[in-house]
C-alpha cells in the first residue's frame, strides 16, 4: 500500500478473511471513506466459499426477524452483546442492502430467507461486483501469515507468500476458530481465545429400528436431552446414521459446550406427538378401535405421523403385522402409546452440518467493543463475523450476525474522520 509523493495520505485498510464478514465490511469501508485503500486477503482460493455452499446451494440469506431483542434470542452465544449491534443493522436493513444492488430476497414458511434466484451465485456475484465497483483490492490464495502492531499504531503484516505491507487499520473475518492456530493472529495481538467446539451438528444413533427409515421427515417433534434442561420442539429428519433436521441442529446449538463435554454420548428423548398426552394417546387409540376396528394396526397410523415411522413403532411394540385395531392388546396399546410419547435413543457420536458448519468460541466478546467492532486490547484491530465467540441457531442467523459485525466494522474501519457510510 505504497504512497505516492505529494498525495494525500490514504488510510490503508486490511482485511483477513474473504467471507461474508469480510466481505461486507469492505464494501461498507470503501462506501464511508472511497479515498481509502481497502485490501481483502483470502488465503484458499476461493472467495466466499461458505456462502457458495449455504442452504444446500441457495443461500440462507438471514432470517424474518425484525425486532432486535427477539432476534437476538437465537444466539446461544452472543446475546446481550447483539441486541444493540442490531439496533443499528438487522435483517431488515440487509433486504434493503440486497435489494438497491438488484437482489430482491423471499420469505419461507419457517422464515428463512433466500434470494428469489434459489442460488447463492446470485448473493456471491452481488458482494464481488459491490466490492469491485469500491475498488475493493481482492487477493486470494493470499493470507496473512502475521501481524505485528508497531510503536507508531501502525500494523505490519507478513503474507502468506513472504510479502510485508503496512496498514492503518486490520479487520481479522477469518472464521470460526475451528483449531488452535486459526486463532493465533488474534493471539499474536493480545487477545484469548474461547477454546472452540462445534455448534450445529447432527447425532449418531445406531437403533437397529431406525436403519430402514433414512429421509423420512417428521413436521413437529419435542427433542430433549435428559438431565441437561436442553429440549428444542421442530421438523425432525432420519438420515442413514441417526437424526437431523432443525429441531436437532437448534439442540446442538444451544448444548455446543454440554455435548462436547459428554463425548457426544447422551440419552436423546424424542415425542412424536408433542401436543400429546399419554392420556390422549390412549384415547386416540380407543377411537381407532371404534372407528377403523377391522383395519390392522400397521396400515392407520395416527394423524401427522409418516407411515413407515408408525410401522416401526408399532413393530417395536411388539405388534404383529396383521393386528387389527379391534384385537390390539391392552400391553400393546400401552407400549405404542409410551413410545410415542418418548422414545429413548442412545446418542453415540455426532456429524457436521456441512452446509452451516459453525463452532462456538473465538475472540471473548468482552475483549471486543461491540458499538465499532474495534479490540479493547489492541487499538485499530477489528473483528467481524464467526471469529467472534457468537454464533447463532440454524435459519440465517449466522449470516445476519457477519453482515451487522462487517457493517459495524466497515463503518469503524473507515477514516475516523469520515461519515458513516448511511444505512441502504
């Protein structure tokens, strides 16, 4: 970032991290201060990478939560320190961000939001173009290796390929510290780093019962982890080595630190029929028996309940195939309904979501002051994104916390000098 004789002094900016974060805290510098010179480094090849494969492809934008304080209520970690950072940027001012640069977003039933495309290329394509029309200096397969904060405020950075550079201001958007060394840039500075553990993942379970059902999906279950005060009520998906879907996602979110502290090994509680009692259960029973009497057992299941999921329960029940309603046993009765009302299963390890992969730790938000982003133990340093120890529940959030910390720390990183660059 040299300078040229006579010209005014340009305040040089570097960032560490080329995903969403970084990305928008770029964007949102060069806006607030366009004489600035604004460099992003990214040492894998690929930009935006985890925005590329979000949402199966499509990109969980950010989520239909408008009122701060409620949104905020979606991070396991970060809570308190957000409600104001989103006071200032919050999913509303994102759709509005998208929208002026021709990227109109659409609401799902659960209230995620997607751009209208079903492509994250449509969201990947909108940050590089933005960045560009700054003049954003881009370089991938390029980090920085190091960083050293000279006597005069300045930060001396060392790259990945041998290069040294100068800078005002250093952004680190580096990601989750998902190993000791991906946080040793902001230990290297003076910071600690919150030991990291995955957020969202899903649970191994070896049930012989559940082997013949992967991909059936069950609209509105209760998970619970026993002993833990951990239960989450949502859409639950069988997979070829246990159970997924939101409702276990949200689970292992909010249980980070208690899961990781089990091994991943704990008894998981799951109800078909949440809105039921055994009560009710039983006497849903006595109505298939006077209703449906001559129908078996295996082909009725109770309303809401995929068949091949009512199928397996019932077998482990121990009901024949060709019970009929009007011949079910009073024992048999008795077990189905306990089994839909919890079913006990032997968690025995756990898989990464790989679309939303998030850890909980990083840089302790008390280190961090959260109205500029800015480090409270090393002046001009800055942070944004999954760096940080936030992270939110599945659904956008994660996303909407790397766009509010990257507006923050763009405006910050600006010239201190300059105006804000004004909301969209």
């Amino acid at each position: 970032m040299p300078e040229q004789s006579g010209e005014k002094k340009r305040r040089r900016i570097a960032i560490a991290g080329g995903g969403a974060a970084g990305f928008f805290a770029a964007i949102t510098a060069a806006q607030a201060d366009p004489d600035a010179d604004i460099r992003l480094f990214e040492k894998s090849s690929q930009f935006l990478g985890k925005v590329r494969i979000s949402g199966g492809g499509r990109c969980n934008v950010t989520h239909a939560c408008f009122e701060p304080r409620a949104l905020s209520q979606r991070y396991p970690r970060g809570e308190r320190a957000l409600i104001s950072a989103f006071n200032r940027f919050q999913p509303a001012d994102t759709l509005e961000w998208f929208a002026q640069r021709g990227v109109r977003l659409k609401t799902e039933a659960d209230g995620r939001m997607f751009p209208v495309t079903n492509s994250s290329e449509t969201i990947v394509e909108c940050l590089l173009e933005a960045a560009r029309a700054h003049r954003v200096g881009l370089s991938s397969k390029l980090g920085v290796e190091n960083a050293v904060r000279e006597s005069n405020g300045e930060f001396l950075l060392t790259l990945t390929n041998g290069e040294t550079l100068a800078c005002d201001a250093l952004l680190l958007a580096t990601g989750g510290c998902r190993t000791p060394a991906a946080g040793m840039l902001a230990e290297s500075l003076g910071h600690s780093i919150v030991d990291p553990v995955p957020s969202l993942f899903t649970f191994h379970i070896e049930a012989k019962w559940l082997k013949p059902l992967p991909g059936v999906a069950v609209e509105d279950v209760e998970a619970e982890v026993p002993g833990t005060g951990l239960r989450e009520r949502g859409p639950l998906l069988v997979t070829h080595w246990g159970l997924s879907g939101p409702v276990i996602l949200r689970l292992s979110a909010w249980g980070a630190r208690t899961l990781g502290e089990k091994a991943y090994r704990f008894p998981l509680r799951i109800r078909w029929l949440p809105d039921l009692s055994m009560e009710a259960i039983t006497a849903r029973f006595q109505e298939q028996r006077e209703v449906q009497s001559a129908k078996r057992v295996m082909n009725t299941p109770l309303a809401g309940l995929p068949a091949r999921l009512w199928e397996e329960l019932a077998k482990l029940a121990g009901i024949r195939a060709e019970t009929k309603w009007n011949h079910l046993s009073r024992a048999n009765a008795r077990q189905l309904a306990a089994l839909l009302h919890s079913t006990e299963l032997p968690v025995t390890g756990k898989s990464l979501n790989k679309d939303e992969f998030v850890t909980c730790g990083g840089v302790p938000l008390k280190e961090v002051d959260f109205k500029t982003m800015e480090s409270r133990v090393c002046p001009g340093l800055h942070f944004a994104g999954e760096v940080l120890d936030v992270d939110g529940i599945t659904g956008g959030f994660n996303f909407q916390a790397a766009w509010t910390t990257g507006w923050i720390a763009g405006n910050a990183l600006a010239s201190r000098t300059s105006n804000p660059a004004s909301l969209p």
